[in-house]
C-alpha cells in the first residue's frame, strides 16, 4: 500500500474521530485542550478515550497492515526538548493547537484560527530555513 494512502486512511481518521468529538460532546479535539481538560479533571471519560485512542493508534496499525509506522528521530534529546517547550509556550499563547485549530478551527471558518494556522506555519517554515542554513 503507498504511503499516500495510510496518510489519507489517517487525515480521514482524524477528521472522523474531531467531528464525532464536536458532534457528540460540543468539545473541540484539539490534543494540548484533551491533555489541559484531563489535568484540570474535567470530561475524564471522553478525554481520557480520545488520548488512550492516539496512543493505542500504531498498535491498531501494527494490527492491521503487519507492521508498524516507520519512526526516525535523528534530532538530539535537549533539541527535542527545548522544542516541545516551545512548542507548548506557543499553544498556550495561542489558545491551542495544530490539531485544534488547524483541524476544526479551520473548519468552522473561525478568523483565531485561521491566524494561528498562518502563524504556526511562518514559524515551522521559519525554524526549518535557520535549522539548515545554520546548522543548528
């Protein structure tokens, strides 16, 4: 099976899993308001479902297609470090994240979202440009 079509199964997937998340609870399936609601103790139930469903996902797929996804990190530990902290500054500054308001913000053709999806991509295209001119 080509990639493109564990990536479309995957893009399907995630729409399917936000849009009964929004349809059925009224909650966005952004993943950095899942993890804050279960910290906070609230909606334990559909949160804690919707975080148990991403980790268990490459156990699904390993289930199904034999094998599983091909993962290589070949980034330093404190790198990866300093970047999920940032990464997490930036969500909290901009009321959530990719997921959010990439996946349902866009959707539901909110203006915040919109400006943080143009932002988070400036930046990422931004980080990578200074990653391989610089070498860092």
């Amino acid at each position: 099976m080509s990639s493109y079509w564990y990536s479309l199964a995957g893009g399907l997937l995630i729409g399917l899993s936000a849009a009964l998340l929004l349809l059925l609870n009224g909650r966005i399936a952004g993943i950095s308001g899942i993890i804050g609601r279960l910290l906070g103790g609230d909606h334990l139930p559909a949160n804690g479902a919707f975080l148990i469903g991403l980790i268990l996902g490459p156990l699904v797929f390993k289930v199904f297609f034999g094998h599983a996804p091909d993962v290589t990190i070949t980034e330093p530990w404190p790198l990866l470090i300093v970047a999920g902290l940032l990464v997490g500054f930036g969500t909290r500054l901009g009321s959530g994240c990719t997921s959010g308001h990439g996946v349902l913000g866009l959707a539901r053709l909110s203006p915040r979202s919109f400006a943080a999806v143009v932002t988070f991509l400036i930046a990422g295209i931004l980080t990578v440009f200074l990653l391989r001119k610089f070498g860092l």
